[in-house]
C-alpha cells in the first residue's frame, strides 16, 4: 500500500488486511463511521476504547498498533455497538477477530485472559472457585459449605476445547 | 426472403470495449439474407440514423437488425429512423450487445464475441419473420383523478384544472393540505408554510374545474389508460358541508376529549371539530369512534345538535359509493413520518420531552397547541437547551436505510426558528452524521445557522437518559474533537425521516402499481420516466414516489400534470399494436386464457353462427400484449403479435445451431 503515518512512519500490514477483510468485509466496508458506537461504548469512559477508530485502523490496515496495544482487550463485549448499530455492522466482531491476531503471533496477551484459560482446562470454569469470608471474618471452602467438590473435566473436554480454539482462529 | 441489413453499434466502448464488434460485423455478413453488415461508433446519434436510412433505400432493406443497447433504451428511437426511411418500425429487431452481453462479460471478451455473433444470428433468424405492423388509436377521458390533497395533488390538481381538465381531487383525511400544512416555517427562505399553501387550497376549492372529495378513499379501480373506471367512497361527516359555516360552536359543546392529530397527539380535541385552522372545506367533523351518540345510540348526548345554528349536523349521513370515469390519475398519496419509538434507546414515548422534528413543527406554528411558543411538552416551560439528533430511522439498516433528504434541513430550519423565537441564551446543538444540504440555497441556509451560534456536534448519540434533575441526558462521542460530550438538555428533538405509508400495500393493489426496495411507489424508470408508473395512464406526484421537500414535490408534481396533459390533449392517442389476436376457427372456447389473463382482457362471447360456441375475444385497449394466453392456448388458437411462436421458435433454433 502507498499509505504512511506520518506520525509514526509506520506502514499498514497488507497481509493481516487482506486476511481480515476477507472474514470481516461487510462489518469494515459498511461502517459509515458516525460513532454511536464510541457514543455508547461501555468500555470508553474508563479505558478510552475507541470502536470506530478501530474499525477503520483495520480497514486501512494499520492492525500491528491494534494488536500490540492493551486497548483491543478492553472491550466489555457488551454488545451496545452491534446492537444500536445504524448499518447492522459488528466493531465486536472487528475487535475479537484483531484478539485472535494477537494470540497468533504472541503478542502480549494481558495475563488475566491466560489466566481464564488455563483456569478452565483445569477446572471447565472461566473464574477460580473462591472462598466466601463471613461478617465474622470466618472462611468457607465448598467442603465446608457442605457443597459437591467440582470435578474436573476430562481429557475429551480438554482437547475438544483448544479445537475450538484452534478453528476460532483468523 | 427479405434483404436484411445488420448494423452493430460500438457505443463508445460501452460494447466495443469488450466485444469485438468488427469480427461480429464480419460474421453478420455470412448469414444468410444480409445483404449488408456494418459497425458505428454511436448508431443513436445523427449521422449513424442517416447511416441506416441511406442504406435502407441504397440495399431495399426489408428488415434492420440493430445490436446496440437494451431496446428499452432505444428501441423507440430506431423505429423512427426506419419509419422515416419508408420500412414499416415493426420491421426492426432490437439485439441487445449491452446490458445482455458487454457489461454482464467484461473480463472475458473473446467468449463474449462469441455470445455476440450468436444473439445476432438470433436476432436475424427473428427479423425475417417479422410482419409489419400498424399502431392501435383509442379514444380518451378527458377528465383526471387525483389522489391525495397534499402540496403535490394541490399543485397538479390547479395545473390541470387550468388547463382545462375536469379533476377529481380525493383526500382521505377531512381537510386538503397534508404534511405542509402542519409546518411552521419552510426552508430555506423560511416563509411561513400557511401563507403559501392556503391560498392554494383555496384556489382548489373554489376552482370550477376541480370537484374536492375529503374524508374520501378511491376503493376499486377497473380499465385501462384513457378510460378508468374508478370507485370512490365517501365516508360520512355526519356534518352536511353545503350547511356548515365552521363556527366552531359544536366543538365547544362536546363532551369527548380526545388526542388531536392534526397537533400530533401534543394537544386535545373533540369528537366533532373541524381538522385544523386553515381547514379546506372549513367543515366540521364526527369522529364515529368517539362520538357518544354514534357508539351508544340516538338518545344520548346530542349536544352539538342543539348547539348548531345551522343544523347542519346530520347523524343519518351514510357511506357513499361514487363512480367515475377518467382518463389518467395521478397519485399523490404522501408519505409517513418515521415512528421514533422503533428506536428504543432514543425515549421517544417513554420520555415526553422527546419530540419528533414534526412535532415541534406544531409547537413551534402560531396555530398550534402553543400558540407558537416553543415549550417543552412536559413542563410547559421553554427550554434552555435544545439537542437535535439527526438521521433518525434513516440511513440505518435496521429501519429505512436511504437518506431522508429533508432531516438535515428541517433541523437547520427547526434551530434557526429556535434562536429567533427563544432568544441567544438558549443552547442549540445539533448531533449529525453528515450534514447534507444540497438543494439551491440550502448551503447558504447552513452558513445562516453557523451564525447563529448554533453548535454542530460530528457524532451520533447512542442512548438518551433521564437525568435526575429531570433534564435529558444525551452523550455523544465528538469525534473532531475526540471527546466523549454529555449534555443536560430540556427538549430533544429527533430528527425523524420520511418513510413509505403503511397503506402502501392497499395503494399498490388498488392501482396496481408496483413499489421499489425501499418501499416507496415505483416509477416507471429511475432517471427517464420519474413521473410514470409502470401501469400506463397511471403517474406519481411527490414524495409517495421517494422522499422530497417541498420544491421537489410541487415539481414532480407540475411534471406529472403535463405528462397527462400530453397524453389526453389530443383526446386519442396510439398504443403499441403487440397484443393477441384469436382465430376463432381454432379456438375451443375452453376459457384457459381468460382466467390468465392478468389485464382482464379477454371475454368470452358466443358466436354468430353458432350460438353454442364460445369464442375468446380479445379486448384491445386492455391487452398488454403479455403473452401469457398465448403460450396457455392448448390450441394454438391465440397469436401473440410481434412474438409469435414461428418467430420465437426461429430465435430459439438459431441459438442452438452448430456454428
């Protein structure tokens, strides 16, 4: 591409472009950029996620500075964007796909996402099993909140689950 | 067999850009009866006509074979230049190298000189059988009907009844004057809307040519072009209009409140009244659906019987079925304001200090609830700051995805009003996606607004708030300024686009005419035909055909009123000669082709030598020449002229040929 930011004389990536466009053509080529979605975006007002600056970031190719940048996992995934949308595009669909780039190429992923995941190849579930502490700053486990012990899951679903991962890739 | 000359047409490079047209000429020769082939750049302009018609008298041409565009382009045009050179026009074969063959293959052209070569040799196996053929004349109504009494059946009802024609003018709500005559102001000169449409509504009522039918809806429409028989009901006004003065006096006695509409649900009124304050016919009205004594009987209420020194008020009135005969109608039907409670997130309905763009057109007219002070609905206080929110249920997909084409200007208009009526201190922000202002002296109208401290905000709002001091709260991402804005307003007014009337549905059956994507009436041709329907006879007139400000209205409606000029002034006029032909001596008489027939135009007659016999017989003037009784006819009785079998079977049989 002959574009350059002048900024940072940094030039697009036409490769993570072309493979992008290719999955997400109509959510980028259709975005009208009239910012209802930053209007709303839940993720703005305490860490500055900016919906439709990424959606044309991505559309003109600059994604390198997406994916290496905390702000692509600051979405709450809260859906107001696709929902409230006036040309039915998806800045969602935009953002987790610039997520499966970064994983990709090993970006820097913020720890809690590794977290959840290791979490739930031990355990099946996306949040650690926690204690309650009482008014009287007494701790209850499951065993003695007489609740069933989780079990853990098996190897079916441990393998099935990075499959899944595997084909959500970009 | 006829000598045939093939002319190819390079149209620019619309065709010689991927077709090679001299190979197709080449090939052209080699057929059989051509005794001429040639190629020209532009065979539509001058010397390419000149060309043809030269050739006609040089080779005695009995049949011309032109591939060039599609022949809805230009098939009129050819017939002409070889009618000139002598040769009957139906004697013309139109092939189409263009939409059909050019465009649809543009990055394979060898195969599409290939496909070329093959639609002309079918067009020249087509062209031999060719018969010639004479126009039909019918005789006309000189009398019109008009549909709907806004901006656009006023201006084409006054054109054409001072042309002399005899209009019926049918409105379905009790008074003429539609959506305009519920604004306040109109832009860009900002004239007060009233001052220029009632005069004009008066004029319809008072002029001898134009017979007004309000509180009326046309029901059934039977004929064809120059003789519609059309069926109007009148529904009762239990109120005689000869009789009513409009005094009022009736409005004030009734006892039944109820939302008015003419004021957009913003204010109340009564039963019985008279529609708006500019009223044509200034008469009033009962409401059957509230009126007391209409829901429970005759010896309730009756207190505006007693009230009318007139007595004009008759609770007997009935429906009333009216038939007429015209020649032409033009529909001007309208459109609907979008219903901003679609969008949740806006608070339209849940919130009352939310207010569509029509709505504050109301609050902001002398006439209206308000006695033309802008005040915030709930409070009743005028407000000190005002967000406008543009392209409401327009330009967004999950609504009406074209542009309104009025929203931009009717918010620029709404907030200049806004200052001038409440002062600089207001705060006046319009929220915008684009600001479209493309009419004559709409940018400058635009440049008017920036002067008045207006505050233009590039961002669209995703939620509207309630905020607990009781204000609005509206968010929005600025994103010139890369800021997330909050602002506290008292009214927001939503700029709300014009859309497709739910009755659209009925409309198009009643007239059977057909609708576009958007949902709005179909014209003939998007570009050429703007004011026809695809249904000859029947044209379009304002914003029922797509949405339109009041400039484009009264155009599109002056246009529609002299198409039907052309076609009745003359009080006959020629229709195409393809239509069916049914030779009696085959037909059966099984009536296959009259329940097809989608035109209504064959009947079924006994014979006169045999009175138990009965012969199909086509009604010329309602045969659109469709084809389809010809191709049911199990035998073969039934001709399609212009596209018989013989003729389609040769086409046919040329194409699948070995080169």
């Amino acid at each position: 591409m002959s574009l350059v930011d002048l900024m940072s004389m940094a030039k697009p990536n036409e490769e993570m472009r072309k493979k992008i466009l290719q999955k997400l053509h109509e959510e980028l080529a259709y975005c009208f950029q009239c910012a209802k979605c930053t209007s709303g975006c839940t993720a703005f007002k305490l860490l500055e996620l900016v919906p439709h600056e990424i959606m044309r970031l991505t559309k003109l190719g600059f994604i390198e500075e997406l994916i290496t940048s905390e702000i692509i996992w600051t979405c709450a995934t809260c859906l107001k964007c696709v929902e409230r949308c006036p040309q039915n595009v998806s800045p969602y669909h935009v953002i987790i796909a610039l997520r499966n780039i970064a994983v990709k190429q090993e970006a820097k992923i913020p720890e809690a996402y590794l977290k959840a995941v290791s979490q739930i190849l031990e355990t099946g579930l996306a949040q650690t099993i926690e204690k309650v502490t009482t008014k009287k700053m007494e701790s209850l486990d499951r065993q003695k909140l007489h609740l069933p012990e989780i079990k853990h899951p098996t190897e079916t679903f441990r393998t099935t689950f990075l499959k899944i991962l595997e084909e959500h890739e970009l | 067999m006829p000598n045939i000359g093939v002319y190819v047409c390079h149209c620019g490079l619309n065709i010689a850009g991927t077709v090679d047209v001299e190979r197709v000429a080449e090939y052209a020769k080699t057929l059989p009866d051509v005794v001429v082939a040639k190629h020209y750049k532009y065979i539509c302009s001058e010397p390419g006509q000149r060309m043809i018609q030269e050739d006609i008298r040089a080779y005695g041409l009995e049949r011309v074979v032109i591939a060039a565009c599609s022949p809805r382009m230009h098939e009129e045009t050819f017939r002409k230049t070889v009618a000139e050179a002598g040769l009957n026009p139906y004697l013309l074969e139109v092939v189409n190298l263009r939409e059909h063959c050019s465009w649809a293959h543009s990055d394979q052209p060898e195969k599409a000189t290939e496909k070329a070569k093959e639609l002309v040799r079918m067009g020249v196996a087509r062209a031999r059988l060719l018969e010639p053929l004479e126009k039909r004349v019918i005789s006309v109504e000189k009398n019109v009907l008009v549909v709907g009494g806004g901006i656009a059946g006023i201006e084409a009802s006054l054109d054409l009844a001072n042309a002399g024609f005899k209009v019926y003018l049918v409105e379905k709500a009790p008074s003429i004057g539609g959506r305009m005559a519920q604004l306040d102001k109109t832009f860009p000169t900002l004239d007060c809307s009233a001052c220029i449409l009632t005069p004009k509504m008066v004029d319809v009522a008072k002029h001898s040519n134009i017979k007004l039918l309000t509180n009326a809806e046309v029901t059934n429409v039977s004929g064809f072009v120059g003789n519609y028989e059309v069926t109007v009901l009148k529904k009762p006004r239990y109120v005689d209009e000869d009789k009513c003065v409009g005094c009022g006096l009736c409005t004030e006695a009734c006892p039944v409140k109820i939302p008015d509409k003419f004021n957009e649900g913003l204010s109340q009124t009564h039963a019985i009244s008279i529609y708006s304050p500019h009223a044509v016919p200034k008469v009033a009205i009962i409401n059957p659906e509230h009126c007391l004594r209409l829901k429970y009987g005759k010896e309730v209420c009756g207190r505006c019987l007693k009230t009318c020194e007139a007595k004009a008020i008759n609770f007997e009135q009935q429906p009333e079925n009216i038939q007429l005969k015209v020649g032409a109608i033009i529909l001007a039907v309208g459109a609907d304001v979008f219903d901003a409670a679609k969008i949740p997130e806006l608070g339209y309905g849940r919130f009352k200090n939310v207010i569509s763009n029509i709505q504050f057109e109301r609050i902001s007219d002398a006439s209206g609830p308000t006695g033309g002070k802008i005040l915030c609905p709930e409070t009743g206080k005028p407000p000190r700051s005002i967000v406008f929110i543009q392209c409401v249920g327009s330009r967004d997909k999950r609504f009406h995805e074209y542009c309104c084409r009025v929203g931009c200007m009717i918010s620029l208009k709404q907030a200049i009003l806004a200052r001038e009526k409440l002062g600089g201190d207001v705060e006046i922000y319009i929220c915008y996606n684009d600001i479209r202002a493309f009419g004559k002296g709409y940018e400058e109208f635009y440049r008017r607004a920036r002067d008045l401290n207006i505050n233009f905000l590039a961002g669209i709002p995703s939620e509207i708030r309630s905020a607990p001091d009781g204000s609005l709260c509206v968010t929005v991402y600025e994103k010139v300024v890369n800021k997330l804005l909050e602002i506290h307003a008292d009214l927001v007014v939503l700029s709300c686009g014009i859309v497709p009337r739910k009755d659209f549905n009925k409309i198009s059956e009643t007239f059977h005419v057909s609708r576009s994507s958007d949902g709005f009436l179909l014209e003939a041709h998007p570009k050429l035909r703007p004011l026809e329907t695809s249904t000859a006879g029947i044209f379009l007139a304002g914003a029922c055909q797509g949405p339109k400000d009041i400039p484009d209205s009264v155009a599109h409606a002056s246009g529609a009123a002299a198409k039907v000029i052309e076609l009745l002034s003359k009080g006959e006029f020629e229709i195409e000669p393809l239509k069916a032909v049914v030779n009696p001596d085959f037909c059966s008489g099984c009536g296959i082709c009259k329940s097809i027939c989608p035109f209504d135009a064959i009947e079924m007659k006994t014979e006169t030598a045999n009175e138990e016999k009965l012969v199909a017989e086509v009604i010329e003037v309602k045969c659109q020449g469709c084809g389809a009784c010809a191709s049911a006819c199990p035998t073969h009785a039934i001709k399609m002229q212009h596209y018989t079998d013989e003729q389609i079977l040769a086409q046919i049989h040329a194409a699948l040929i070995a080169k």
